[in-house]
C-alpha cells in the first residue's frame, strides 16, 4: 500500500477525524478513508478495536445496544485488509463472523435484500453502502449484486432519477419518502465501491451499477446550488444547505473517470464540488455544514463528512497522477 503525500488541508482534517467518538459505521468509513489514503497503520489500528467491539451475535464495532443491521458491516473490508496486512487470524476470524451473521442471521426480506436495522423490516439507501462492498470483497460479488438490485428496484424513483430514503417493507409504505441527499451520495459511493470490487467476469454487471451511478449523478445535479452544494432534501430548498452529498459526489465521479467507467468531462464537475468543499471547512480541519452527528437532522460536524473528505482527495490525487 503506498502511502500519498498530504497536503496541511488533508492532515487537520484526518486529524480531526480520529478525534471524533465513533458508532459503528462510522468507524468503518473513516478506516475505509485511511485505506484509500495508504494509511495501513491506521487502517490495522482501526480494525483491531472494531474486532476488539465485536458484538456476541458477530457484528463489528457495536459499542452500544443497537438495532443497526447494516451498519457495522462497513467495517469488514478494514478488518479483511487487516487480516492480509498483518497475517493475524483473530481478523480473519472476525471478518468470517461478521460475514456469517451477513450470510445466515441478518433478518431480510423474502427475496434476500437485508433489513438496515433488526427490529423493523425497513430498507434504507444508507444500506447500498454499508453491505455491498464488504460482499463483493469478502469473495460474494453475486450476493453483493442482489443486495444493490434489491435496494434499487424498492427505492428508486425513475421519474426524478433519485433514490428515496426508507421503505417499510412489511407495510408496503415509504417510512421517508424523501429524496436525502447524503442517502444518494450513499447509494453511489457505495455502487462505485462494489464496481471496484467486482471480478472481471462480472463485466456485465459492472455496466448496469455505471449506469445506475451515473443516473444518481445526474439526478442529484439537477439541484445543484449556485454554490456548488445541495440541501439536505435535495429537491426541497426549505431543508439546509449540506456540505457532503457533494464530496460524496466528487469522490464518486473521481473514481468512476478513473476508472474509465464515465465521461471525462464529469471531472470538470467533480472539481467543481470539490472546490466547494474545500471552502466549508474550518481552521481546525472540521467540515461544516455536514449532517451533523448525533442526529443527522441539522448542519454540523460528522466523523462521515471528515472521512469523504478524505475520500475525495484520496481519488482526486489518483486521478490526477
């Protein structure tokens, strides 16, 4: 793993980042941020106190009763690299325990798209990054593919080309119906994450996720403000102006040129979201204007919105070699 040059923007807010209190899936994607920036220290660190927090039921990084499903699965690919990193089998074993309760106890819906929380049968967007990539590199790419078509085909709204929020699947009725924007920035971030992770063989598959992302990009840049951001429903300029459906955009739209998935001229537009970025955060390296933790109802500061910056620069820095 080849650690990238960092500019002082990129240290304060990495910083920043490691500084914050971390539930589960928080802890995952700030060491999938590390991960993408070759911090492979950090990322073993990382790994070792999601594993240390390993639920009796198998989910990772559980420091509190919760009924989050998903969430915890975010850590897996930290806690695999782990395993590769240092050749340690107690992450090994922590990562086959979490992709068993994954594979044969996570509650789910008849056709086998997983619940996002145990206590209710919902569907939430969030879920389209939690699950998938960790499926797709833990060596189940087809069960990862199941996961996106089943999240997909409940919450996609083809007329706006946007994905709703949550669906009560027993009820038959969207519990949000609204178009979040950071749920869209999940739903794409999280495809780009499994097209990465998909086997060459899986050619076909790949091409239907690239089409699925990039008519999320374009659904979601159709709000896009004067500024460069989005508010935080994005079709409802009476909700707050939020920071990091745009980093989650650039980082998407970074991997994607990069990968030769989508035009090169997206560039141009994920430098545009970038530089808007970069102007909400703060001497101290904090992003703002981010949902904000804990509730993720107002603008504030996230442990996420640190790590998609990071995020963000990791990819642009790979496609600007």
């Amino acid at each position: 793993m080849q650690t990238r040059n960092q500019s002082p923007i990129v240290e304060k807010v990495k910083l920043a980042m490691i500084t914050m209190q971390r539930v589960a899936w928080e802890q995952g994607v700030a060491a999938q941020a590390l991960l993408e920036m070759g911090k492979g220290g950090l990322v073993v660190l990382m790994a070792r106190d999601a594993m240390l927090r390993q639920h009796e039921d198998r989910r990772l990084a559980v420091v509190r009763e919760t009924d989050a499903e998903t969430d915890p699965v975010a850590n897996g690919e930290a806690v695999l690299f782990a395993a590769s990193a240092t050749g340690e089998m107690a992450f090994k074993e922590a990562a086959d325990r979490m992709l068993y309760y994954l594979l044969e106890k996570a509650p789910r819906t008849r056709d086998g798209t997983l619940h996002h929380i145990t206590s209710r049968p919902q569907l939430w967007i969030d879920s389209m990054y939690m699950a998938p990539p960790f499926l797709a590199v833990a060596g189940y790419p087809h069960i990862a593919m199941r996961q996106v078509e089943g999240l997909h085909r409940r919450l996609w709204n083809a007329e706006y080309k946007l994905l709703s929020h949550i669906l009560d699947e027993g009820a038959q009725n969207f519990v949000r119906k609204d178009f979040w924007g950071v749920g869209n920035g999940w739903a794409a971030a999280g495809m780009m994450r499994v097209i990465r992770a998909l086997p060459e063989t899986m050619e076909e598959e790949k091409q239907r996720l690239v089409a699925y992302v990039k008519e999320v990009i374009d659904g979601c840049l159709v709000y896009q403000r004067e500024d460069g951001l989005f508010h935080d429903v994005v079709d409802n300029r009476q909700t707050f102006v939020e920071t990091n459906l745009a980093q989650m955009l650039a980082y998407t739209i970074y991997r994607a040129v990069c990968g030769g998935w989508i035009d090169g001229g997206y560039g141009a537009v994920a430098d545009s979201l970038r530089v808007a970025v970069h102007a909400r955060v703060d001497d101290e390296g904090l992003v703002q204007g981010v949902c904000g933790s804990p509730n993720f109802n107002h603008a504030g500061t996230a442990t996420e919105g640190q790590a998609f910056f990071l995020l963000m620069e990791a990819a642009y820095q790979d496609l600007s070699q």
